[in-house]
C-alpha cells in the first residue's frame, strides 16, 4: 500500500496554477456539496510513533504538502522512529517536493529515500514563468548536489501544463529539454499533469479546446519520437506512455490508475485518511483514520461514477481523477475536452504497439525496460 502523509500545508512558493489560482477561488459550488473540515492543523500533528504501528511490511511512505520540506523536523522524527523499530528497511520512503530546499536534506537521510518527484515545467524560460524567476536554476542546482552526494534513486521531473496561465501548448519542446536532462544523469523519467478540471473559475471552452487540438498533435508527435528511440534501443521513462503501453500490451485493465481510493491513501495533518492528496481535510471523504487502521478496521474505498462508467476507455484510462470525478467544477462539454486528450494519447500508443513490440521480439529492448512503480505520484493519465 501506498500512502501519501501531508506534513503541512505550508508552501515557500505562490505558481500560478496552484496559489495565484486557489486565491481567485476560496470559495466555490463545493461549499454547498462537501462537508469541509476547517480545524485541521496546518503543521502534522501526528504521533511518529502511531505511523510506525499504523504502517506494515511493504508499504511506502510519500512525504507531501504544501512543500513538505518546509517540516523537514516532522519528517526527520518519522523516519528515525520507523528506523529504529523492527520495521527497518521494510517501509520504502518518497517525496514529492518543489525541489527549492531539496538540498536541506543531511546525507543520512537521503540515503533513506529511494524517489524524489520534482515539479519542474520544462526549461528555464517556461519553468520560471510558472513558479518563480530563479526557480529552474535553483532546482537544477540542488538536484547537482544530491546526484554528487551519492543519491542514485529514480528522480521524476513533474511537469504541469495549464491551458490558461502560459502558453502551454509546446509539450514536445519542453519533454525533450527534460529528455536531455535525462542524459546527463539529473532526472530519470517525466511525467505530467493537465491543469484541467480543478477550478471552477478557469473554465473557458473555446480557449481550453484550442489548447486540446495543439496539445494532441504534439502528443503524437512525442510518441513518435519515443518510438524512434526504442527502435535504437533507449526507452525514455515517459510516464503516461509507460503505464498506457501495459495495459495495451498485457491487455490489462486497471482500475484509477493513481490508486486513490483503494491502493493509495493520504494521511492529513491530523491524522485522518483520505482516497487523494488533494481530497485532504473533506469530511464527506475522510477514509477513517490512524487509530482505527491500528485496529484492524478496513479503510473506505472510494470508485470512479457517473458517465465514466459506461465508457469504453475506462478499462485503460481508469478515469483519470478522483476528485475531478467527484467535484465535477467543469460542465459536462469540458470534461468532454479532457476526455478528447485522453482517448488521443490512448490511440496514438496503439497505433505504434506493433512496433514495440517488433522491438522487443528483436531484442532491442526488453520488457522490463517498460516496468515502473505505481501510486508513488505520476497519475499516468495527465
């Protein structure tokens, strides 16, 4: 099991799709659907010592927020307490981090850490645009540092494209800047997220469906590329591709593919549980929580409804998000949109299966060269 643990809910940046946007958007048609829960604290202030218990064999534990670094002292107690219990070297640890402060992180703890997914939105230009004038540079620079520390660990750059708040639509351009980051040895794989469906103020059909048509050119124009490079033997970690390609080629359907709700859960500030991140501190979604899990008691699942359903792509697609599944803050025609890009990416994919897998009977690359984790971040579906 994977479970996401928010150790605040601070964040030592404002971008423009997250802050600048919550801030056009305190309140929306979610006040009147969902019960929130306005006493949760803003720093952790779960017991370390309940994690420990609450955590078995197995599991990983993703450090989140906010920018969970801003409580790296949470963080620190978790860790040493877990480390020094019976269950040493069995709980795999993650984070997710904006990467500004990665390089606060003592060598001794770094070593614990086996992935790091970083927001990063491509190159210098595009990337400061989003989060900040000296950003790319300082993130780049504390991935240097700990890539010279020793730190050998899967590194994922997490893109975020947003329709309305940067012209966005150059996913080919700014994939292949991160490819080159690859080859150097900073990253190991890129994964990215469509900053659609989230808030309710930032609907525009016509300004979104311009964005889908560029957006699905370049898509097949990256696969394309990606396939290129299988044929010579190198297969770029490219999340989204990565995870559809399986299913294709197993013929495997999957359930959410993040595993909110069933494989993947979220602990809060105050020790609730939560299907998502970003469905922290709703009371109409709160799983259960530390104490009852320590128990024995079954955590609530949570599953995709409404008109994903009956569609013919959920055995692949999952139904992209819980929360955007749930909230329904776009209208139906919007989320059609979302689906257009999706159904895209799926029938690009397939139409270059027979390649793969020439490749792979040839012996260019292996199967295993496919494989990834899943439900430590990278959604698969944008």
């Amino acid at each position: 099991m994977h479970y996401h643990i928010v150790l605040t809910e601070r964040c030592n940046s404002h971008c423009k799709y997250c802050y600048e946007k919550s801030l056009k958007e305190f309140d929306n048609s979610l006040s009147k659907k969902w019960d929130f829960d306005y006493n949760v604290p803003t720093n952790s202030k779960v017991n370390p010592k309940k994690i420990k218990d609450f955590l078995k064999k197995g599991d990983t534990l993703i450090f989140y927020g906010g920018e969970p670094l801003v409580n790296f002292q949470k963080m620190k107690e978790i860790i040493d307490i877990i480390e020094n219990s019976d269950k040493k070297n069995k709980i795999k640890y993650h984070i997710q981090t904006n990467g500004k402060i990665l390089n606060i992180i003592p060598e001794k703890y770094l070593k614990k850490i086996s992935k790091i997914l970083v927001s990063i939105d491509g190159n210098r230009e595009r990337t400061d645009f989003n989060r900040g004038e000296g950003n790319y540079d300082k993130v780049i620079g504390n991935i240097g540092k700990i890539r010279k520390q020793g730190f050998k660990g899967e590194i994922v750059a997490r893109m975020t494209l947003s329709f309305d708040t940067s012209p966005s639509y150059d996913i080919y351009e700014q994939t292949i800047h991160l490819i080159r980051l690859i080859n150097k040895g900073l990253f190991n794989s890129i994964h990215w997220q469509l900053d659609a469906g989230f808030y309710e103020s930032d609907y525009n059909y016509n300004k979104f469906s311009e964005f889908v048509n560029r957006y699905n050119k370049e898509i097949t124009k990256l696969i394309d590329f990606w396939v290129e490079n299988i044929k010579q033997g190198k297969v770029y970690k490219i999340y989204p591709f990565l995870g559809i390609f399986e299913s294709l080629y197993y013929k495997k359907p999957t359930k959410l593919r993040c595993g909110s709700g069933y494989a993947n859960y979220t602990i809060n500030t105050n020790g609730k549980i939560s299907p998502c991140p970003i469905m922290n501190n709703i009371r109409s979604f709160y799983c259960g929580d530390l104490d009852s899990k320590i128990q024995g008691e079954k955590l609530k699942e949570f599953h995709i409804k409404g008109e994903c359903k009956n569609c013919k792509y959920l055995w692949i697609c999952g139904g992209r998000c819980l929360y955007e599944n749930y909230s329904r803050l776009w209208p139906k025609e919007g989320r059609e949109l979302i689906c257009q890009s999706i159904v895209n990416l799926i029938e690009s994919i397939k139409k270059r299966i027979t390649d793969i897998k020439e490749c792979i009977i040839g012996g260019i690359v292996k199967e295993s060269d496919f494989s990834y984790e899943k439900y430590f971040g990278p959604e698969i579906i944008p």
